[in-house]
C-alpha cells in the first residue's frame, strides 16, 4: 500500500492494483484449500496381537478328567 500512496501515475497505481488482486486470490485460493482438506489422524492400532505368534489360546474346562483317573487307580491297586 506503500507503493501505490507513492505512485503518481494511473497505470502504475493500476499495475499495483493488479498485483494487490493477484495476490489476494492466491491467498485465498490457499486458504480454501487447506480448510477443504482436514489432516487426517491414524487410526488407534487395535489393542489386539497383530500377529499369529502373539496369540495364544486358553482352554478352560469344567471337567474333573484328572480326579476320575484318580479313581480308577486307587480301584486297581
């Protein structure tokens, strides 16, 4: 703005004018974009093992194999 309050001459303070403009739709061509298009944040990695060798399986039962066998060995003695 300095520029153009100096400026004596029609075509120069068009010309500055005109590099105003220039510059403005640029800025706001950018700031169009960058509000049109958010960043994205990664997803959270699942709490999960992420591969077959971290993963166990727990088997629980409820059945007294162990003790029957028990049984039957006191019987044959």
């Amino acid at each position: 703005m300095e520029q153009y309050k100096v400026a004596t001459t029609k075509p120069e303070k068009d010309a500055i004018m005109n590099e105003i403009r220039k510059c403005t739709r640029a800025y706001d061509a950018m700031k169009n974009v960058s509000i049109s298009s958010p960043v994205l944040k990664p997803a959270r990695p699942a709490p999960w093992p992420k591969t077959s060798e971290d993963s166990y399986i727990l088997i629980i039962s409820d059945t007294e194999d162990e003790d029957e066998d028990d049984e039957y060995d006191d019987m044959t003695l």
